[in-house]
C-alpha cells in the first residue's frame, strides 16, 4: 500500500486557512460589534439632477435624466448619448449631433459624432403643490450644454458652445 501524501500546494493553502481563521478570532469582540454616534449626512450632490431639452416644445416635456436623446434648440439635436458622467457640477456624453444649424456648409440629415458636456448646475427648492414634475426639495438642473462635433470647422462648431438650456420656474 502506498504512503498518503499531499501536495505542497494543498498543504500552504490549508495552512493559510487555518492561520487566517486563528488571527480573525483573535481580534473579534466577544460582546459583538457595537455602533455609535449620528449617522452620516448625505454626501453633496446625491439630489436628482435633471435636464430639459430646448426648443418650443421644451415646457411640454417632463425633465430628463441621463437621457439618449435631447434637443438642444429648434435647429440641434443630439441621439445616441452614452453618458460617461452624470449628476456632478458637469455631466459628460458621447453621441450624435444633426440639425440645421450650420445649413447650407452641413448635410442635416447627417449625423456627427461628438462629445456633449452639461454644465451649470442649479438647484430648485421645494415643489408647493405636490405634483410631482421634478421641482421637489433636493433636485437641480442643467442650464448649459457645450457640443464638440468631430468634422466640423470651428465656425461651425462655435455655434453649439455654451448653449442656454430651459429650467423649470421656482
């Protein structure tokens, strides 16, 4: 019959285990753990944090957050947002731009790809009549949008930098 052996690398890990086992009991209270003093506060910046889009039809839609697609004003529109950051002084995206904007230099139909930054944070205080549209206590907006499309002239581009965008009223 054959002698019973182990092989070196059970062996460590056993003796790992066993080692790890012994210094966590050692360094356990036996009444438990105990919890005290006050709660942590919010961190800032945990509100809900919206946009709306711009354009005529601006005041008829609900705010967004994180959207896919928002329009910027009656001639721009982005589509396609895969948002990198959200809900922080800035918030920043990667898409589509297209619209009428930069007519006759620019196809409208066709799409450019580019980077999206939200900026401008505002915070509105709390919603009186309870109805739920995004104006309660702990919520901000963004008020300014800046568009970098690849493939454009600066002119044309300089158009889409430090855009207004609508906020709901106090």
């Amino acid at each position: 019959m054959r002698p019973l052996t182990a092989a070196p690398g059970a062996v460590a890990l056993a003796a790992g285990l066993l080692a790890m086992g012994a210094l966590l009991t050692a360094c356990s209270d036996p009444g438990g753990l105990e919890v005290s003093g006050p709660a942590l506060s919010p961190s800032p910046g945990t509100e809900a944090v919206y946009v709306m889009g711009g354009g005529a039809e601006a005041a008829d839609k609900p705010p967004l957050r994180r959207p896919a697609a928002l329009t910027l004003s009656p001639g721009a529109a982005l589509t396609e947002l895969r948002w990198q950051s959200w809900g922080g002084p800035t918030a920043e995206a990667y898409g589509s731009v297209r619209g009428t904007w930069c007519r006759p230099a620019c196809a409208p139909d066709r799409p450019y790809a580019a980077k999206v930054t939200l900026g401008g944070l505002v915070r509105r205080a709390a919603d009186s009549d309870g109805n739920g549209d995004g104006g309660d206590e702990g919520t901000a907006y963004y008020t300014r949008a800046t568009v970098d499309p690849e493939g454009l002239p600066g002119s044309l581009a300089h158009e889409l930098r430090d855009l207004r965008l609508p906020v709901p009223p106090r």
